[in-house]
C-alpha cells in the first residue's frame, strides 16, 4: 500500500508533502512531509491553537462581541463578507466560522487580536520550525514583497496527532477544537468517496497552484493524513487525495476485519 501511495504521489507534478500515522499502531508514512509550503488556509489551524490557548488562559474570552465592518470585509471564502455591515457576532463565532467555512475575514480579525508572534511563540513551543504566520490574507503589500505563510505536512500532523491525544492546549481545548474540525463544510477532498459516513476532522487550504487537506480520519484505526502541495496540477492532486484518502480508510477497515476473525 505505501509503494502504491508513493507511486501516486510520484506522478503528480510541483511540490507535494504527505504525512500518514496510524494513531493507533503509531505506524508512519512520509513522501516530502517536511518540505515548507505556502500554507493557504491550513495555517487557520494554528491560529485557532493559540486562541484556544489565550482562552484556556483567560486572557480571552469567547463571548467577546466584534462588530463587522466593511474594512474587515475579505473576498472568497466565508459567510461574513456577505453579511451586513455591522452585524455583531461572538469570538466564538469568528473561530468557528474561520475554520467550518474557512472565513477569511473572520481569520484576520483573529490574528489581529491575537498576534502572528504569539502564534509563532507557540509553534515554535510545541517543537515546529516551519509553521509560521508572516502576513495577514489578502495583504498584497505584504505578498509583493515576499512574505507568505507556511506550513509542513509534518508539522500540522503533529498538531493534529497532539488534539487527538488531548495534549494541544488541554483535554478540553483539544476536544472542542476537534469537535470544530469535524464540522467542516468544504468536503470535496478527503471525505469525497465517503458520502459524510466517515467522521473526518480536517481544514482545506486553496490557491492558485495550490491545493491541501489535512486532517483525522476516524476508521477502526484512527489516522492522520496531511495532503500538501504548491505549483502543482489542482485537480489531479486532489483526485489523489481523494483516492490516496479511501485508500488508507479501507486498509484499516481490512486490518480491523482480520483481527475480528471475519476474513
């Protein structure tokens, strides 16, 4: 299965990181995993990381009110650049929505408020080099003149390995940003052969040239996969994320079937 993974991964054109750990037998696949990408909305999950941590702290407070202005307001995806101007909606609200629908005006209001160096602070804290915030969305300045957002497969693996072990902020911290993850409403990649019959916690990332999905899949052994790639083939890339995704689920399913003495 991993040749046949890899030999999938080899035909796809640009940059492209992959990263698989069984979270039961702790079992690791890799193709490219530490390989910096231009990180498109997957960076949203560390920005909820250190929310969660200055909630958890109570420096924050998730009942805080915001008031949209049209200043805020920020194109593609989301719910709030749609919405009135001056509709007021809870800290709560803006995480979630950053995340579920992927709402970039409620992404920057929140690294605003809580700091690209805090949230670097806090990467760096938990062991990751990479993972960094260097500009806010949609800053063309900021772009123009070189600075962009980056991840690695491997690293948000191992925040997301760390939420589902209850060691990313807290137990209760990591509970509810999983409950969050698992209510994504972007599933055209990983949960695509799925039809919503898999629970799958996970943040998709998109832009021009590039295309992620990273994230929990809930089979009879749970995993993680991190699907990342820049100047790549978008659509025969998610194709593989969607194929390389069922792939690994039905692995699991069969494993769990022999040990049940059903095969």
């Amino acid at each position: 299965m991993n040749e046949k993974i890899l030999e999938i991964l080899s035909g796809i054109p640009g940059k492209t990181g992959f990263y698989y750990k069984n979270l039961t037998t702790e079992e690791e696949w890799e193709f490219h995993s530490s390989l910096p990408m231009v990180a498109a909305s997957v960076i949203k999950i560390p920005v909820l990381t250190e929310v969660f941590a200055q909630l958890e702290a109570g420096t924050a407070d998730k009942n805080e009110l915001y008031r949209i202005q049209a200043g805020d307001k920020l194109p593609s995806c989301g719910a709030l650049n749609y919405m009135h101007t001056g509709l007021e909606v809870t800290l709560e609200d803006l995480y979630t929505l950053m995340i579920i629908l992927s709402d970039n005006t409620a992404t920057n209001l929140l690294i605003k408020k809580f700091g690209m160096e805090n949230i670097n602070r806090r990467m760096r804290g938990l062991g990751l080099s990479t993972t960094t915030v260097n500009r806010l969305l949609f800053d063309a300045a900021a772009a123009a003149a070189g600075k962009e957002n980056y991840i690695c497969a491997k690293e948000i693996g191992i925040l997301l390995e760390k939420m589902y072990r209850g060691k990313l902020v807290s137990q209760k911290a990591s509970e509810e940003m999983l409950s969050i993850l698992k209510n994504q409403r972007l599933n055209g990649k990983m949960p695509f052969h799925f039809k919503g019959q898999v629970k799958i916690a996970h943040k998709t990332g998109e832009d021009c040239g590039i295309t992620h999905d990273v994230g929990i899949v809930f089979a009879p052994q749970p995993f993680v996969a991190c699907f990342c790639s820049n100047e790549t083939d978008v659509p025969l890339f998610e194709r593989a994320i969607q194929d390389i995704t069922k792939l690994l689920y039905d692995l699991q399913t069969e494993k769990s079937l022999c040990r049940g003495g059903l095969r």
